[in-house]
C-alpha cells in the first residue's frame, strides 16, 4: 500500500534530481576544474574589476526595480481589492493581460514605445518636443522601465492577499476613534500588509536578478547583468570555468538570502 | 463589507500603473503596420507586409508548430509528474513532505541563467550518448522545459488538493475503495479544474520559454520565442511586431473570455 504510494511521489524526484540537481553539480565541477583545477574562477570573480562591476550593477538596478514595482503594484493591488466593482474588473484586465504576455513581446513593445524611431520619439518631435530623438533605450533606462513592467503583476498577488485579510472592524475601529483618512492608511493599513510587502519585495527581488532576456534586449549590450555576462562568458569568449562559477555564487547569494527570509518569517511567528 | 474605498489619489496612481502596463503591447499594433523594413511608426502610409512575410516565411510557421508541439508535451509530461508527486504528498503525508517540496521547487525559484546553464550541461553531456534527448533537439528542449514548468504545476496542484475535504477519501476508503479508485474515481474528479489549469499553464509557460531555450537550442529546434529573439537582437525586424499583435489578441481574446465566463457563474449563483 505504502509502497505504491510512493511510485507517485518519486519520479518527479528521480527526473529533477537526474536533469537537474546532478547536471548542476556538473557545473560547479566546471567552475573549480576549467581552465585548470582549484578555486582559480572564484579568485577571479570575485577580484576582476569587470565581474564586480557586473554584479553591484546587477544588485542596484535590481533594488531600484524591486522598489519602484512594490510601489506601483501597491497602488494598483489597493484599486484592485477595496475599489468599486467595475474598477476592479477593468483593474483585473489591465493586470491579466501583461501577466500572460510573453516577455519577449513585452520587451519589443518597450523597443516599439521607446526606440530613436518609436512612438514616444517620434510623437514627440512632431509636436516640436524635442528636435534630436532622446536616447531612452539601449541604456539602463531602459532595463529599468522593462523590468518593472515584467515584475508588477508578480508583486500584485502576495500584496493582493495581504490586503484581502485586512479585518475592515480594525479601520472602523479607527476612525472611531477619530483618526484621518491619510492616518488610517498610513498607520494602520499599511502596517497590516507589511507581510505582504515583504513577500513581494523578496518575490521581486529574486526573480529580478537572475533576469537575461529584458536586460540583454531593452541594455543593448551597454548594461550588462549577471546572467548576460554568464552568457557571454559561456558562448561568446569561451570561458566556461568563470561562468560556472559566476552562476555558482549566483545561486549560493539566492539561497541565502531564501534561507534567511524564512529563518525571519519563522522567528517572527508567521 | 469594504467601508474604505481608496482616494481619488490611489485611483488616479493605479490608473496610471495600468497606463504604464498596457502601454506597450498597445504600442506595437502601429508599428506592425508600418511600410519599412526597420522598426519605425508608420507616416501616413500602412502596409499589411509584416503580416504577409509570417504568413509567407515557413521559418515562421515552422517555429510556431514547433513550438506548439514542443508545449504540448513538455505540459503533458510536467502535469502528469505533478499531479502523481503532489497527490503522493496529499495521500502519504510523508514526514520530510517538505523537503521534497524544496526539492520540486528548486527549478522555479532558482536563477532562471543557471537553470539554463544546468540544463545545457545536462543536455550536451547526454549528446555524447545518444541523439534523441540531447542538445538542439525536439526531446532535448521538452525535457528541459518539463524542468522548468513541472514546479508551476504543482503549485496549483497542490493548492487544488488543499481544498479537497479528506473525509471524502476516508469514506471511499471505508467503503472498501482500492488505491486505484479513490486515486481515478474520487480524488482526481474533485481537482479537475486543478488539472486543467496546471496543463494551460504550463503550455503557456513552455510556448513562451526563452531563457533556457536560448542556451539549449542552435540552429535545429528552433522555437518561435527563439526566432523572435534572433530578430530583436540586432536589426529590429518588424515582423516581430506583427507577430506580437497577433499573440496579444489571443492573450486578449482568452482573458476577456475566462472574464466573461465568471461572471455568467456569477450571476448564475447569485
């Protein structure tokens, strides 16, 4: 009886640990073997210049994305969950239809808005704005605005929950009590979401800095991510021993940084 | 009973929030139309070539029947894996049921870049012994997109089997049920929706994989997210504007449909 039970939770296990946990070793075999055996690549990336460069890069633009999403997300979660009924619905769509949308669609649409050609450009020399088209793409600008675009419907849902068990006895309580509309959000909302925000800050974060395709498309080149230089190191100047163990450390700073937010979550009585 | 409806502020802020996420898959349906060869907004003059080079380049259709075979196994496969891991985990109960958990998770909150760089260890090692699951190939890419989307499924299955009453199965059991009719007869009928989703999700998921794909696939499969990313990177081939048009109007039309669908259920229970 038991045994044939677990014939239905092992060969998820068996597939994962042989396509992935095993290939992953295989990589960080990589990273202390090429080019010659020792922990030469992790010297490397953790002293060059270049790699360092890449990845405070990565750390910024990703805590500026990070903050930038939660606060838009917030403000279209509390839209989404406490307004009228046909708002939420209209709200719903506009959150639904990005969600389902392929990043790379997402990312030529940025190109398409954005680019020396694009409709923002183009609009506006028309008008007389500006004469010479300005460069918003192709730059850390441009990262920045695809990346928030991709990570706000993501932020929304663990927000979207948090707001949802908000007891509406507690704001009544306060108003009773004589606070403002501006003091009950502030004091007394938003401190009852914090789980949330702090769900979907991490949720943002992580997801952010793994991130290749929007980077290597809306950076073009001049505003290399971790992944991207992972990328390049593995398939344009073949070196295999650094990109493992870039990716390595990647995963290590992941885990971490999971490790500790549940230790916190669990401390915290959550 | 929602007392507190947001500011006038809040609305405003969400409204533009849902501008900003909508903004540039509005943007490319102009620039689909456009005459040029290079990305540009069409003046004055419209031009259906774009859609006409999809419909005329068999690279194109190739890449999306590729695509949607590629998605329809990987899904088949991930949801059959997830749905015997996360019913083995709801039935057994086994003591280490979260580390197991971990394990089917590690896939989906890893960073994307070194799921691909494990992946493209896994599949060239493979090469080396046959060449059928192995580096740029049909089976090669649905195995690793089976990695990457099998986590998504078990998510939702697991969510669905939450809110399945236990008591049922006890009373099946009770009654003298096998494993095999309480597992096809009883449980899988009450999570069928569950089900579902998990397989739409996961095609959906595996239609629109790029991260991974990119580092797995060369010149053989090459999917319709790969060919839309050949041609973003250097020169911005319009095509991909019209291809986005049409992918966002299936987005759409699935969305306001599933809309509609709720609130006939809706009405209907009210």
């Amino acid at each position: 009886m038991t045994r044939s039970r677990i014939f239905l939770i092992a060969p998820l296990l068996v597939f994962l640990a042989g396509a992935y946990l095993v290939p992953f070793l295989g990589v960080m075999r990589w990273s202390v073997t090429l080019p010659q055996p020792g922990f030469g690549q992790y010297a490397v990336a953790l002293s060059d210049p270049l790699v360092l460069g890449v990845i405070w890069r990565t750390v910024r633009i990703c805590a500026m994305v990070t903050v930038i999403s939660v606060v838009l997300a917030y403000a279209i979660t509390l839209v989404w969950v406490r307004g009228a009924p046909v708002t939420r619905m209209v709200i719903e769509l506009c959150i639904l239809i990005p969600f389902w949308i392929s990043v790379l669609t997402r990312a030529f649409g940025w190109l398409a808005l954005l680019s020396n050609r694009g409709l923002i450009n183009t609009l506006a020399q028309d008008l007389g704005l500006w004469a010479e088209p300005l460069t918003l793409v192709r730059n850390e600008f441009g990262v920045i605005v695809g990346m928030v675009h991709f990570l706000v419907p993501f932020a929304v849902f663990p927000l979207a929950s948090a707001m949802r068990s908000v007891d509406e006895r507690v704001l009544l309580a306060a108003r009773g009590m004589g606070a403002s509309r501006a003091r009950i959000f502030w004091q007394v909302f938003v401190p009852m979401t914090k789980g949330g925000i702090f769900g979907a800050t991490l949720l943002v974060f992580v997801f952010s800095i793994g991130f290749f395709v929007t980077p290597a498309i809306l950076g073009g080149g001049r505003s290399v991510m971790v992944a991207e230089l992972i990328w390049l190191r593995i398939f344009q100047s073949p070196d295999w021993g650094l990109g493992a163990a870039i990716s390595v450390i990647l995963m290590a700073g992941i885990g971490i940084l999971l490790g500790l937010t549940m230790k916190y979550a669990k401390g915290s009585g959550k | 009973m929602i007392r507190f409806r947001p500011s006038l502020l809040a609305t405003v802020v969400a409204a533009l929030v849902a501008v900003f996420l909508l903004m540039p898959l509005i943007a490319v349906i102009p620039v689909s139309f456009t005459p040029t060869r290079y990305l540009a907004v069409p003046d004055g003059e419209y031009s259906l070539r774009h859609y006409r080079a999809i419909l005329e380049n068999p690279a194109w259709l190739q890449g999306i029947w590729l695509s949607i075979r590629i998605g329809f196994a990987a899904s088949l496969i991930a949801t059959l894996l997830a749905a015997g891991f996360s019913l083995g985990i709801w039935m057994l109960q086994p003591r280490f049921a979260g580390v197991y958990m971990g394990l089917a998770m590690v896939p989906m909150v890893a960073p994307p870049v070194v799921s691909a760089l494990t992946l493209y260890f896994f599949l060239t090692s493979l090469s080396q012994v046959n060449g059928v699951v192995a580096y740029d190939t049909f089976w090669g890419v649905v195995m690793a997109h089976v990695v990457m989307i099998a986590p998504f499924a078990v998510v939702l299955l697991t969510v669905a089997l939450g809110q399945v009453d236990r008591r049922i199965d006890l009373a099946a059991r009770s009654m003298g049920a096998g494993l095999a009719t309480r597992v096809f007869r009883v449980i899988l009928p009450n999570i069928r929706f569950g089900l579902i989703t998990a397989f739409f999700l996961t095609f959906v998921l595996s239609w629109e994989e790029i991260g991974v794909t990119l580092f797995i696939t060369s010149v053989n499969a090459v999917t319709l997210p790969r060919l839309m990313w050949m041609g973003l990177r250097d020169n911005i081939d319009p095509a991909i504007a019209a291809i986005s048009v049409v992918l966002i109007a299936i987005v759409v039309a699935a969305v306001l449909v599933r809309t509609a669908v709720e609130l006939r259920q809706r009405r209907n229970t009210n």
